[in-house]
C-alpha cells in the first residue's frame, strides 16, 4: 500500500504548487486592475460594505474634508424644520416644486 500514499502525496504537492503560483498572479491581476490602491486596502483583512467602500472613495476622491465638516456638534442649518438649502427662519422646507400630479393628490 505505500504507492497510494505516494501518490497522494505526489497529487498534495502538485496541488499546493498550483495554488503558490496561481496566487500572486490573482493578486498582481486585482492591483494592476484598480490604479487607485484599493485593491490592497481590500486585501489587508478590513472588510467593508459597499456603501461604506463607496463613501470613503467619495471623500478620498474630493482631497479634503473641511473644518466644519469635522468639528463636533455642528449643524448646518439650526433652525428646527428649515431646509440645509435654504436656512432661514419661516422659509419652506422644501422649495422645490414638482408640479401637480394626480398621485400626488395636490388641490388647487
């Protein structure tokens, strides 16, 4: 019985030599395929979802985020109700018209 064994083993060695060569080739394919790096930040363990993959490529896209955006506690509009467009006292939420339509069951 030492050729089965053999030759398992034969087949585990050809296999593991498989697998050595075929990954660096994937990784080299992947990283050459996005010119950005975010392959390799895919690859270190940090998994993400795709809306959080997605906002960080937006703010890594736009080079910098401003102060106001970082300090703590800040609003943009403090006016309760008011528009972050359009922040001023009494002045509509929402300053949009999208016309009247029967979904809509608008009167007038």
């Amino acid at each position: 019985m030492p050729l089965p064994r053999r030759a398992a083993l034969a087949v585990a060695a050809v296999l593991l030599l498989a697998v050595a060569v075929a990954a660096p080739r994937a990784a080299g394919q992947t990283a050459a395929a996005d010119p950005d790096g975010w392959a390799a930040a895919a690859d270190s363990g940090a998994a993400c979802a795709v809306e959080e993959c997605a906002a960080r490529r937006e703010l890594w896209g736009s080079q910098y985020i401003s102060y106001d955006a970082m300090s703590r506690g800040r609003v943009p509009c403090s006016y309760r109700g008011a528009s972050y467009y359009n922040c001023r006292p009494g002045g509509p939420a929402n300053p949009y018209s999208r016309g009247c339509s029967r979904i809509t069951h608008c009167r007038g």
